[in-house]
C-alpha cells in the first residue's frame, strides 16, 4: 500500500484595505492600535505567508502637518513588520474633502497579477468593500481561492457573495492582538477621525523586512 502523500501548505497572500480597515475598526471596537504582525499571522493559521500588503493614501504635509507627522510614524512601524509592504495611493481635493485616488485599482492589480504569476494559491482581502467583488470574481476564475475578512456590518452583499469563504471579524477577534502601547483616549487623535484614515497609531521595533512603495 502507497503511503499518501501530505499536501503542502497553501501559499497566502494578504492585502489589507488600510482606510476600510480603519473605519470598521473605528466604528466596531472604538479603537484602531491593531498589531499588523500578529493580526497577520492569525489571519494565515497554518498556511504560508507569501506577504502582506497594506494600502493607503499618503497624508498632505502641506495641508495637516500633525497628520503627516503621525502618519509617518505608523508608516514606520509598518516598514518595521515582517513579510509586510506598504503601498501608498496619493488623495486628491474635492472641495473640503480629501477623496482616495487610485487605491481600490492598486489593491486589484496586485490581487490578480499575483495570481496570473502563480504567487500565491489563497489571498485573503482585508475589506468589506463591494467595488472589489468583479476582481475577486476574476482572480477566482485563474483557479485562486479568496477570503474576504470584514466586520459583518461593513460587509457589502456583492462581496461576500463572489468570496470563497469569510472571516468574520468582531471585537473579540482583535481582543488578543491589540498594540502593547497604552490607547490614547479618542479626543487626543482629532487628525485621523477627519480625513482619509490610516489604520492605527501603533508603533512596534524590532521587526524586519518592512518595504514601502509610492504611487503616484
């Protein structure tokens, strides 16, 4: 009788919506300090980590100084991460409103150029957003698995339906992987509960292999 092979583990890929990330954090736990290391690594179980990829909109240092500056200091704990790259989209002006350009494209070309290239076999989306359901549609017609993980109430129906599977984040969920640093109160981060917010304002040392990209 032939022993039976063990088949290897799956390979994953990553790709967090950063400002989506931030707003159903916001609204569902009151609190953004998530620790990206081990939210990643509960998010991947026992696959293999290929990498994680965040996205976001770089702040203007013209406009909102303190912005940038705290910005940059959660950036910097990003770059500090293992297996994590920081791809950062530019925002423009409409009116008084600072409006995301190109971010939405970004995380779908990755997603399926990934996928044509066979990096990965299972990618993991990191949003409730439903313009991201046609592009997930097709990186699951190249023979990909995708799993959208999302608050349920930031979840729309177009997504969830096309996903593979879901991973429902709740408060519990992130109960274990909050940053070690003290939460500041609410009232003491004004900047990042105005214009397009960047995930949280952790700062971790000691990690590697961080890499950022910018597009403009």
């Amino acid at each position: 009788m032939r022993n039976q092979q063990r088949q290897p583990p799956s390979r994953l890929a990553i790709f967090i919506d950063g400002s989506n990330l931030y707003h159903s954090l916001e609204e569902n736990c009151g609190r953004f300090d998530v620790d990206f290391r081990a939210f990643a690594q509960k998010l991947s179980r026992d696959q293999t980590l290929l990498r994680v990829y965040y996205y976001n909109v770089l702040r203007d240092q013209n406009r909102n100084p303190q912005a940038y500056q705290d910005q940059q200091k959660f950036l910097t704990a990003l770059d500090n991460t293992p297996y994590l790259e920081v791809r950062l989209g530019r925002s423009k002006m409409r009116g008084d409103t600072a409006v995301e350009k190109g971010v939405d494209i970004m995380i779908a070309t990755d997603m399926l150029r990934l996928a044509w290239e066979d990096r990965y076999d299972i990618a993991i989306l990191v949003s409730g957003d439903g313009d991201f359901a046609y592009a997930v549609q097709t990186v699951k017609d190249t023979g990909k698995q995708v799993i959208v993980a999302a608050f349920t109430s930031n979840l729309s129906p177009e997504l969830s339906a096309v996903a593979d599977d879901r991973e429902v984040l709740t408060p519990d969920y992130f109960a274990d992987i909050w940053s070690r640093r003290r939460q500041a109160p609410r009232n003491e981060a004004p900047q990042q509960a105005e214009e397009q917010k960047q995930g949280n304002g952790s700062e971790k040392r000691g990690w590697r292999f961080g890499r950022r990209r910018n597009e403009d």
